[in-house]
C-alpha cells in the first residue's frame, strides 16, 4: 500500500539528506586542513617532493581513473580530490562574484556625481540615477536647462518632496507629469512661463505647500484656481498677466500663511483684501502700486504681518528687523 510506504520513504530521504549533508562537512573540513597545511609547509618540502606528488596526482588525472582509481601514496580517492576542487571553485567563483559587486557598486556610485563639462543630457541622467538609487526626497537642478523629455523622467520619482528646477522652461503641458508627483511640498521653476492652464494641473496637487512660480504667466483665473490646494502655505509669484484682480483671486485660497508677489501692481484696495485673509503672517511685495498712505493703513491695522516691500522693511514698519544677520 503506498499509503504505508510513505513513511519509509520519508525516513529514506532523511537519511540520503543527513549523508549528503555529512559528506558535505567532511569535504569542507578536509578541504580548509589541506589548503591550510599545504600553504604552510609548501617552503618546507622539497622541491623533487613537491615535483612527484604533483606528476602523481597529473597521471592519475590524465589517465582518465575512474572513482574506483586511488593515486599512489595519497590517503584520499581521486572522486574526493574532485569534489574538494570542485568545491574549492564555488568558493572562488562565489567571493569572486561577491567582491565584484561590491567594486561595481562602488564605482557607480562614485562616478554618479555630474562634471560641469558633460552635456546637459548626461547630467542630467547622472542627477537623475543618483536620485532614483537614494531614493532622495529632493532634486535640484541647476547649470544647464531642463527639456520636456528629462521632465517627463522626473515625474518617475515618486518619492520627490521638494523640485527645483532654475534653468530651462517647463511648459503647461510637460507640469502635468509634475503635479501628479504624489509627495510633491515644495515646487520651484524659474523661468518657466506657466499660464492658467499649467496652474489648473497643479490644482490637482494636493500634497503642495510651497508653490514659486516667480516667471509665471498666468492671470487671476489661474491663481484662483489654486484655492482647491488646501494644504498651500507659501506663494511666490510673479506674472506679467496679473493685476489688482489677483488680490480678489489670492483671497479665496484660505490656507496661505505667506504671499510674496513680483511685479504684481497691487493697489491700496487689493492690499486691504489680503491684509484680511485668516492666516496671514507674511507679505512681500515688490513693484506693487500701495501708496505711503496704503503701508501707513497696514501697519496701523496688521501690525503682526511681517511686511517686506520691494525686499526691505519699511521705515515705519513695527516688525522691522536687521536682515543682513
Ligand atoms: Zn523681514
């Protein structure tokens, strides 16, 4: 009945598997004994005696024996010379593999830092590798400019918190890739003239909390488009499309605690408007239109706003502080 043989069976296998393992330990033993004292005592032999025992084990060889043939004055069959030798090589074979991964590994990560004469591509990809072996959180490129294909690459880096890119134009079409970065916190794009379409992906970037967009070219619908990122605390922007109407659109995204507007001629009334907004703690604006009696309203009635106009404090600003320190 198998069902009754099974056991012996099972114990039979056992056993195969103990000899095997048996076999297995006495062919290491053996083979570390005889290395190690063939490497010690190798100066002290003769070297007629080292010539015969080595033209012994050669004939053996070459005589094609059989597991049954034993060399002459050796105490160990020639099947065991074999497997010892062929144990010896998954040793070598092994460190070997070991060592050359940890050579490969070292030198790749070596060469990863990109020169200042490669071409932008290569830097690029060399920036690009580093980042996706360190799995880093942050990726600033600067020096050369981005196109649509390396930005196409970054959108792979899923775990980005924080892009800067400083040369080169990333259009409306390519920021889609951008705003689907599911950490993305912190998004800088110099030069880059993003319009309301480009505003209305980044709408969809939930993750967002500091948005600088200091060449941007959108309107007021582009920035009021923002007021679904609910977890925006700090806008930098500037655009030449904008107006005193980017007050009325800034308003409606309730969760900024900084405004910094470049070029944004922002009047006495836009500048009540925000001045109002719930968690205001910043204002910066250069080239806006406030008049003297505008910032003298402002201080009087917002005297926690930190205030910075055209990047300096005003002279009557109550909050003024030493900037060079
Ligand atoms: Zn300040």
């Amino acid at each position: 009945m198998p069902l009754r043989r099974r056991p012996d069976a099972t114990i039979q296998v056992a056993i195969r598997v103990g000899m095997s393992l048996t076999a297995v330990r006495r062919d290491l033993s053996f083979l570390a004994h005889n290395f190690v004292s063939r490497f010690l005592h190798a100066c002290d032999r003769p070297m007629v005696s080292d010539q015969e025992v080595t033209s012994t084990v050669d004939d053996s060889v070459s005589r094609g024996d059989s597991d049954a043939v034993t060399a002459p004055n050796s105490p160990i069959s020639a099947r065991d010379r074999r497997r010892q030798t062929l144990l010896f090589l998954c040793f070598s074979t092994t460190l070997a593999v070991v060592a050359g991964l940890w050579w490969y590994d070292y030198f790749e990560t070596s060469a990863i830092i990109p020169e200042k004469g490669d071409p932008p591509g290569v830097r690029f990809e060399k920036l690009y590798q580093a980042n996706l072996k360190g799995n880093d959180s942050k990726l600033h490129i600067e020096g050369f400019p981005v196109d649509d294909s390396m930005v196409s690459q970054i959108a792979e880096l899923e775990s980005l918190e924080t892009l800067i890119i400083d040369e080169g134009i990333v259009t409306d079409e390519a920021i889609e890739l951008i705003a689907k970065l599911p950490k993305l916190r912190q998004l800088r794009l110099r030069l880059s003239p993003i319009g309301d379409a480009g505003f209305q992906q980044l709408s969809n970037c939930e993750s967002l909390w500091f948005l600088n967009l200091p060449h941007a070219a959108c309107t007021s619908g582009g920035v009021a488009s923002l007021k679904s990122l609910t977890k925006l605390r700090q806008l930098r922007l500037g655009s030449k499309n904008l107006d005193n109407r980017a007050a009325n659109a800034l308003t409606q995204i309730r969760s900024l605690r900084g405004i910094h507007l470049i070029g944004v001629p922002i009047t006495d009334e836009g500048l009540k408007k925000i001045a109002a907004m719930p968690y205001l703690e910043s204002l910066y604006l250069d080239d806006s239109a406030v008049t003297e009696a505008g910032w003298a309203w402002l201080f009087r009635e917002y005297p926690h706003l930190h205030v910075h106009i055209d990047q300096y404090h005003h002279d009557r600003d109550p909050k003024a502080h030493d900037h060079r320190n």
